[in-house]
C-alpha cells in the first residue's frame, strides 16, 4: 500500500486540526480538536484501503469465474 494525494490531503487536515485546537481553542477543547484532526486523518486511508480490497476480490472473482469458462 502506497501513499497517495488523498491520504496527504488526510493528514495535512489531521495536522491543521491539531494545530487549531492547540493554539486557537482553550486547553479543554484541544482533546477534541486532536481527536477529530485524527479520526478525518486515519478516514481517508480506511476508505480508500476498503476500496482497493473490494476492487481486488471483484477481480479474484471475475477471474476464477473465468478460468471455469475456459476449462468446460
């Protein structure tokens, strides 16, 4: 699994939630901010980790579908 513009764009928005929760909000707020800047962080690359394996087992599919095509 490599990196991609999406999952970049995913951590610069992680990173400027942090940022504004440590120096824009108050000290209670800043758990939340932290925690929000990482769930938008980590969805990005899950959503995108999902559908990459779904793409790979439609193909594995088509494939075994395939192969007993060409054996009968």
């Amino acid at each position: 699994m490599e990196f991609k513009d999406r999952d970049l764009i995913g951590i610069v928005i992680a990173v400027a939630f942090f940022l504004v929760g440590r120096f824009f909000l108050p000290t209670r707020l800043f758990p939340l901010a932290a925690g929000l800047g990482i769930v938008f962080g980590a969805l990005l690359i899950v959503i995108r980790f999902i559908r990459e394996n779904q793409i790979s087992q439609e193909k594995e599919e088509m494939f075994l579908e395939f192969s007993r095509n060409l054996v009968e």
